[in-house]
C-alpha cells in the first residue's frame, strides 16, 4: 500500500516490512501516487518531477552481513526519476504508459511518460536484484507533454479506460469554465476536447469534475460543475461524445437546490 499525505510524506506498507516513511528526494511536495503495472512499484506526482519506487528492498552488504536496507527506494533506470510535475497520476493496465495530468496557467496539461517495466523473464529478470545495493530499471521510452482546450483551477483526476485506449481527465470550473472533457489517446498520441452538452432547461456545464468508465469501457460517465447533472460520454464508430445527461439531483448541504456530483464510482458487474 502506498500513502501520500498533506505533508508531503511517503508512506508504504507491506507484509514483511510493515510500516514504513520513504524518500521522497525529488518532490517538493507530493500530490499523487499510482500503482505500476504489473505491480512492481509506484510513481509518485510531485511539483518538481515524478518519482518511481520499487517494491524490491534496496540490500547493502558488507562481506557476508547485511550492513543495511532501505525499502520501497527509487527505482534505477531513466525511468526512476522523470522532469514531470504533476498533480494527478494514473497507470495504464498495459504496463506501458504513466500518465498525469498538471494545470498550468489555468489550463489542463497532459503527460505521457512511456515505459518498461521489469518483469519476469525479461533481460531485468522478474526476482529482485540479490546483488549488493541494486535495485530494478524502470526504463523510460518516450515523454510528452500535450495541451488541452479547458479552463479550470486544480486538476481532479486523470482516468485511463481499462483497456488503456483513452484517457479522460477531470478538473474544477476556473472563473471562466470550459464545457470540454479532454481525452488522451496514447496509441495516436493525440488529444479530443469533447464538448459537454447543455441539457434543454438547464445551466450549461462549466467543468467535468469527477468520473468513471462503464465496465465494457464503452462509456464515460462524468459528473459536472454547471448544472450538476452526470454525462454520458459515449464511444461511436469514430470518436466519443456527449449523448446523454442524467439528472440526480443530489440535494445542496445547505438552502435550497441542488449539489454538484463530485464522487462518482461504478459498480462492477457480476456473473451468475
């Protein structure tokens, strides 16, 4: 398990290590942490760069005794430690991309760091290192960085479909909020600023700030700022649009009307 908190603390556990506060050199503070895939580590999002950490305890001898260990370090390779800042991070399941989301000036940036990561049978072999203070190469492949058409103050989330083909990443309404959910598609490297749709009788959206695939990855359901309501972004025969708005209605902590959706989860199917 890994564990950022506000004080820009890195925390693990395990069961054999237990409890554990790591390094965390190379962010000046820590705004996110995503699982890698397969599961040998995790990347850290921070305001100065993104940081991988293996799951392989770092083991240090002198002769034939164990002079020290540190747990969960920073991953060799040039993958360990990527000129990145950002604020929100997520892994692809098919282990070859890193992506993360930043707001600069105003306006949603999305990263693309890709990678490798050690598994087994591979040159890095899938077993930890045995030899004295080694640790495994997360190797980056490429890096970039693309701009989006929205307008917001923070980041909320960046969320890759199960079948790592999109990428949708949420955001809070800026003072002039952009009715545009951008996607990220790593096989083209490109990016669609999908327009949310004004519902007949409603306010229009300002920012999609919070969302969840449907379980075939068909759909994006997001909810927004605006008009409080949940879009359905769904996939056609060449791109994804807004084909749908659901109203819930979620009545305001205070007054009168209605509050904005700002969790939302899907849940997951079952078989008989």
């Amino acid at each position: 398990m890994y564990i950022t908190t506000a004080d820009n603390q890195l925390i693990t556990y395990s069961t054999p290590a237990g409890w554990h506060v790591i390094d965390n050199s190379g962010l000046t503070a820590v705004n996110d942490v995503a699982v890698t895939v397969p599961s040998v580590g995790a990347y850290f999002a921070g305001s100065t760069a993104t940081v991988g950490h293996t799951y392989c305890h770092k083991t240090t001898y002198s002769g034939t005794s164990v002079s020290s260990i540190e747990y969960f370090p920073i991953a060799g390779g040039t993958a360990s430690t990527v000129a990145a800042p950002l604020d929100r991070v997520a892994a692809t399941n098919d282990g070859a991309h890193i992506l993360g989301a930043r707001m600069l000036s105003g306006v949603p940036q999305i990263t693309d760091i890709g990678v490798s990561m050690p598994i087994g049978g591979s040159t890095q072999g899938g077993a930890c290192p045995t030899t004295s203070g080694a640790v495994p190469n997360f190797t980056q492949k490429t890096l970039n960085t693309y701009a989006t058409t929205a307008s917001g103050t923070a980041v909320t989330s960046i969320v890759p479909a199960s079948n790592s083909s999109v990428a949708f990443v949420t955001y809070s309404a800026g003072a002039t909020g952009s009715p545009v959910i951008p996607a990220y598609f790593p096989s083209t490297n490109t990016v669609s600023n999908i327009a949310l749709a004004t519902t007949s009788g409603k306010s229009a959206p300002t920012a999609p700030v919070s969302g969840v695939f449907s379980a075939d990855d068909a759909t994006f359901f997001v909810s927004t700022a605006g008009d409080n309501q949940v879009h359905l972004i769904t996939k056609g025969t060449t791109a994804y649009s807004d084909t749908r708005q659901l109203d819930p209605k979620l009545p305001a902590f205070s007054g009168s009307g209605y509050s904005v959706p700002d969790l939302i989860a899907a849940k997951p199917r079952t078989f008989q």
